[in-house]
C-alpha cells in the first residue's frame, strides 16, 4: 500500500500571543506542524504541558498538541515564519530569526503596525512576506487563547508586488482559521487598519466598551482616522475596507451624514464582538506592561512630520498611553474628554506640506494643551520635590538623577543620545539630546536647555517641609529654585511634540552642583553649548521678568601673618593680624562702586587664639559682585595691589571669580526681544531685569553662547522658608518656553 496522506507544511510562529496562538491553533488542527517560539517560560511550559487551549466564545475549551519551546531552547533551522510579537520587539526577534531562517525561507509580519520594512532590512526583501491581520483575540491564561470571533487576514508581496505562488500557499494553509485572502495592496490595508486601530487605542485611555466610547466621541475618532488618512493620502496609497471598517467615510472632508452610518455600522459591529476591549486596554489595565501601539504609529508621525501633516490627535493619544502605562489606575473618559477638547486644533493645522502656521495659532494651541495638563504638571512638580537634592548629599542627588531619567523616557520618551557624566564629589552632569521635529530653520545647531537638580536644602528638609499646594499656590524645598523650571521646560517640549508643532534640535543638559558653584561642571556645560545656537537657562524669573544680565561673582579669602606676643606682658613686641585686617577691610570697603554695580561683602572674619595673646594670623572672606567686565578687572587688579600698612605684617589673597559676569550684549538682546514677542503672542507683556545673583549662564555668555536666562519658574523666596511658585505660572512661563523654541525652529 501506498500512503497518499498529503505531507502538510511546517510553521515556525515566533510569539505565542492572541495572534500567534489563534492561527498556531488554526494550523495545528488542520494538521500542519507547528512550533510555538515565545520568550514567556510560564506560557511555553503551559503549551506543553495541555497543549494550546481555545476558549470560544461560549466558553468551551479545545485543547489541541503543539511544540513549543523558548528561544534559548530552540534548534534547529527556520524555513516558514510567521513572526506575532509585540511591534517594540520585532528587531530582536528578527535578529534572532536571521541567522536560523534557510536561504529559501521567509518571514511573515502577522502584527499590528508597520514592520515589513524593518524585517526586510534584517532578512531581505526576498524572504518577507507582507501580512495585514485584524483578529480579536486574548491570552486568557498561560497556554489558553480567548477567541475574538471573525477577522480579516491578507497576504502578499512587499511593495504591492503580484502575488506569488508563496502568497498562494501561504493563504491556502492559512484559510484553516477563517477568510484569509492574497492581495497586491496589502500596504492599503495596513494603513486602513492603522486609522481603525487609532480608534481602539484611544479607547484604552479608559475602562468602558470599545463600541460605547466610539459612539459617545464620535468627533474625535473621526478626527484621529482623518489625520492618518491624510498621511495615507498624501503617500498615495488606496484605502481598503475590511470586516464592519470602511475607511473611505473617516477621510477629511468626507460627507458627515455618511461617516454617521459608517460609525453606525462599525459600533454595531463591534458590540456582536464577545472581546469589548481590546488588547491594548488589557496590556495597561490586567498585565501591567508597556504597550506596542507608541512603537508602530511612530512610522505615521514620522511620515507626517516630513509632509508637515498634523497628528494632534495622534500625539494626544499616545502621550495619554504613555502615562497609563505608569499609573493605568488614572484610566478615565475624562481623558476623551479632553481629546474633544482638542477641537479647533486641527483648524490649526497647516493643509499642504511646508505650510507654516501662524505665529499666534500655534501659542494659542500650546497654551491650551498645556492648561488641559495643568494636574499633570503639578502631580509632576510635587514627584520630583518629594526626592531631595542637597547639592552636599552624593546618595540622594544619584537617586534624583535616576528618577529624573525615568521621568523623562516617560514625558519625553528615550533620547537620541545620552551621556552620564560621572563626578566624584558632586552630582553627576547628564547630558541628553533630542533630534529636531519640523523645523525649517537655515541654522540647524541645537537650542541647549540648562537646569540644575540640586538644591541649598538639606537632606531632611522635606520631613518638616513637604511639597504643599494651597489653591494656585505651591510651596516646598526646591520649587523655585528651580525645580517648577524643569517640569515646565519638560513640559514645553511635549506639548510641541504631542501637537506636531516644530521645534530645534534639543540638548538638555542638567548639572547638580550649581548652588555650590558649578565648580565639577561648568567646563562641561561650556563644552556642549559650543556646538549650540543658543542656551536656555531655567533659573527662576526675577518677578516675572527673565534675566539678560547678571553679575560676575568673586569669592576671596585675605589672609594677614603677623607675630604673636604676650598682650599684657610685651604689648609692642608683636604685630598684630587683626589690627591689619581690620585696616584692610577699610580700604577694601572704598572699591564698593553701587553706581557702577559693584559690591564687596566682608561676610566672616576670623583672627586670633586668645585675648591676651596678640593676633598672629587673621582672615576675611569676601564676597565681591560685578555687573562688568571692567569692573572685574579693577577689582581684581586691586586685590592684587594691597600692601600692608604694618610692614610687619604679610597679605596674602586666595579664592578666584567663581563665575564671569554675564553681561546684555546685542544676542542677549536680540533672545530678550524673541521671548518679548513670544509672550505677547500669549497675551500678557514681559519685562527684563538685571540681577546680582549668578547662575550657569554667565559662564555660557562668557564663551561667546547667546542665552535667555530666567525663563524658569515665577515665585519668591529662593533659599529661603518662603520659598514658592504657581500653577498658573507654570502653564504660562512652560508656554512661553514652548513659544520661544517653535519660533526658532522657524527662524
């Protein structure tokens, strides 16, 4: 006898989730190998142990044998792939896939997004397959797959090539699961998918029924599909319709009578549906992990970006997922809420590529984003006050630093580039760059935005004085002085993220010893600032108005050696260190200059061991300020003139400028009259102030880097117990910021 049984053929499917379990399970029935490859050792051993469980939708199990197996564990080459991870990782798997995957073999992206670029580049464009794939489905349990129902599955060449025999085989295996089906225009469907999927990710930002949040912010879902549609359109891709979906009603400009009967059909659709939530809800809500729709709508804001299309909505969402991934118990409608709040903005919006918006439109947009996240930013404000940061406490500035880089992968996401710059008895300087989103400006250099994470309080201060919000009012070690400075500057850069506005290159630079004097960083923050265009310096505004010049800051000891004698016994056969000082102090009172800006403080003088002995030695430390350079220069030229009156005596001065004078030269006019306008653009007036305190920007100016400082936080009582600043503050000088780097992106 001969046996005629048709050899089936053999499936390696690499992630063993909804997707990959549900046509694991379709293939296995139909009597195909399959091998299940997850990283999950509880899921594998679970597939071993009862094999692949389905739940369908009226609760029965049906267990069926499969091989399943980690990776580590894998042997063995790999011919047929189809690869259902979480779009984040598919350039780890895929380079796990390389180098096991036969000459004549070939991937199949059955994941959501856009990943068949990425695996072609990993593989070839020969060995990949395109896939488009809209399954509702769940794990359950380790091992057990909640089926979703009826879906949609589409396969073909990369690049819209005919369908080849591959493609036909392929779906022939795959109609074991339902109505797979070849196409030349998957690509059409993947980005109808990325439209409908926008919909159900935005539903994720809280814990009702697909269907029900659909329906109740029609606008806004509409508005979300339009503007990947826009994108879609623009690359010249032509829209297909799958299961209840037809994307050609959620384009711009579309009858609105007839996208209504659309959301009718498709919200009708999804309550037929036993899964009323979809996966992305269930990653933030039930497992607690980070979810894969930021990574694979980052394609579509890309191609947006460089077509200058708007993706607010887009953003909006995204942003919103990003924070649920770390607090998903702030899951709330209220969050499509503020979504329909967004309406106008895409009024806003430029409506052919390079268009640029108006001046005004783009404040008024990044005022109203920033009010609606007016909690959020004071939730922040209150979290980053509730770590201390004595510039003296190495532990507890390294904790700070580290909670600080957590923070801003979350406000901010990763970085292009990061460096941590270790310091041995100071706090370390981190320094991260961010690449240029939109920006048209011939002078491409990157804006540097400076802050400090230490602080004069401490450690201990926050046991008796914690963070406190009384109404607009909030108050606490470090508010002011600055950290307000750096959630705003945080702040302003999301909101022009989220909204699509450009903005420059960004280097953000933070140090943790500027109130001791920057004496471990300032060369390093003077080196990233040389490849910069400008620098703006959080430091808190001085009642509103920022800051275009500053005093150079001295710091010196004078030393007097005289001889010590018996005060009683031989009252002249000693000379006396005090009695010089006290001379000294005299003559150094006489180069105070106040109308030229000049002052010189004897804050401490020490001298002397005993009354009866005559002084052999005695100091005087002083604090010198100078509004100019030539003043600098006289001062110091007169510390290093004094002679002692007793020439018994000896002078000896130490200490040196601890920092240059900043001074208002033509850039640092021209950064004033740009934040002027900026806050005109905003509605209220700004003013300009000259101080005698010091900050990280006068060693900027003095190495030739314009700078805007003082842009931080408003308030009062820097270093002191009346410490404070405001909500309302915060919105507005975080938009002010915002305003002023969206203009030089322009400029």
């Amino acid at each position: 006898m001969s046996d005629t049984t048709q050899e089936r053929t053999a499936y390696t499917i690499v992630g063993a989730g909804a997707i990959g379990g549900t046509l694991a399970f379709a293939l296995a029935r139909a009597g195909h190998p399959v091998t299940l490859v997850d990283t999950d050792r509880a899921h594998v051993d679970a597939l071993r142990t009862h094999g692949l469980v389905l739940v369908g939708a009226d609760g029965g199990r049906t267990s069926i044998p499969v091989t399943a197996t980690t990776p580590d564990d894998f042997t063995g080459p790999l011919e047929r792939v189809l690869l259902a991870v979480k779009a984040q990782a598919t350039r780890s798997a895929v380079d796990w896939i390389a180098p096991r995957l036969a000459p004549d073999g070939y991937v199949v992206s059955v994941q959501n997004g856009f990943n068949e670029e990425l695996i072609a580049r990993l593989v070839g464009g020969d060995r990949t397959v395109a896939a488009f794939v809209n399954i509702f489905a769940d794990v359950a349990e380790p091992g057990v797959i909640q089926d979703g129902g009826p879906g949609a599955l589409v396969v073909g060449e990369p690049g819209g090539a005919p369908v080849s025999d591959r493609v036909r085989a392929l779906v022939a295996d795959l109609q074991s699961w339902g109505p797979a089906r070849a196409s030349e225009n998957v690509e059409g469907y993947l980005w109808a998918k990325a439209g409908f999927g926008a919909m159900l990710a935005a539903t994720a930002l809280a814990d009702a029924p697909m269907a029900d949040l659909i329906d109740r912010h029609r606008p806004a879902m509409a508005r979300l599909t339009a503007e990947i549609f826009a994108v879609a359109d623009r690359r010249g891709v032509t829209l297909e319709a799958f299961d209840a979906f037809d994307p050609r009603p959620f384009r711009q400009g579309a009858d609105s009578a007839v996208r209504d009967a659309a959301f009718d059909r498709l919200t009708a659709w999804l309550r037929t549906q036993p899964k009323d939530r979809s996966g992305i809800w269930r990653d933030l809500a039930v497992r607690h992990r980070p979810v894969e729709v930021t990574t694979h709508y980052g394609d579509v804001i890309d191609h947006a970006t460089d077509m200058g299309l708007p993706t607010t909505l887009l953003r909006s969402v995204l942003a919103g997922l990003r924070e649920l991934e770390e607090a998903p118990h702030t899951m709330s409608e209220a969050r499509l809420d503020a979504l329909d709040a967004l309406d106008g903005l895409d009024r806003l919006a430029p409506r052919s590529a390079g268009q640029v918006l108006p001046a005004d439109e783009q404040a008024e947009a990044v005022l109203r984003r920033l009010e609606l996240h007016r909690e959020d930013m004071v939730a922040d404000l209150a979290a980053y006050t509730a770590r201390g940061s004595a510039s003296d406490d190495l532990e507890a500035l390294d904790a700070c630093l580290a909670w600080l880089r957590q923070w801003l992968d979350q406000r901010l996401g990763p970085p292009e580039t990061e460096e941590i710059i270790p310091r041995a008895e100071a706090g370390d300087i981190m320094i991260r760059r961010y690449p240029a989103r939109g920006a048209t400006a011939a002078d491409e250099r990157p804006v540097m935005l400076v802050g400090h994470y230490d602080t004069v309080w401490p450690t201990g201060t926050l046991d008796d004085w914690p963070f406190r919000r009384e109404g607009d009012t909030i108050s606490g070690p470090g508010v002011f002085d600055m950290k307000a400075g750096i959630v705003q500057a945080v702040w302003a850069l999301r909101a022009l993220d989220v909204l699509g506005l450009p903005r420059p290159a960004v280097t953000l630079v933070l140090n943790g010893d500027e109130e001791t004097g920057s004496l471990a960083s300032h060369e390093v923050l003077v080196e990233a600032g040389r490849d910069c265009r400008l620098a703006l310096v959080f430091e808190g505004a001085a009642d509103g108005a920022i800051k275009t010049a500053r005093k150079g800051v001295g710091l010196f000891t004078l030393t007097v050696t005289g001889s010590e004698a018996h005060a009683g016994l031989d009252p002249t056969a000693g000379a006396s260190a005090v009695d010089e000082l006290a001379r000294q102090i005299l003559r150094l009172t006489e180069l105070r200059d106040h109308a030229a800006g000049t002052s010189l403080n004897v804050g401490v003088i020490e001298g002397g061991t005993r009354s009866n002995v005559t002084a052999g030695r005695a100091h005087a430390h002083l604090d010198v300020r100078v509004a100019t350079d030539a003043e600098r220069r006289r001062i110091a030229q007169a510390l290093a003139d004094l002679r002692p009156v007793d020439a018994r005596t000896r002078l000896e001065v130490t200490g040196d400028w601890n920092r240059p004078v900043f001074e208002r030269n033509e850039d640092v006019a021209e950064l004033a009259d740009l934040a002027k306008a900026s806050a005109r653009r905003l509605g209220h007036d700004l003013a300009e102030a000259s101080v005698g305190g010091a900050s990280d920007g006068n060693f900027l100016v003095a190495a030739g880097i314009p700078v805007l400082d003082g842009i931080g936080a408003v308030g009062h009582g820097a270093h002191a117990r009346s410490e404070r600043t405001s909500v309302s503050d915060m919105i507005t000088r975080a938009a002010l910021a915002a305003t002023v780097l969206t203009t030089l992106a322009e400029k």
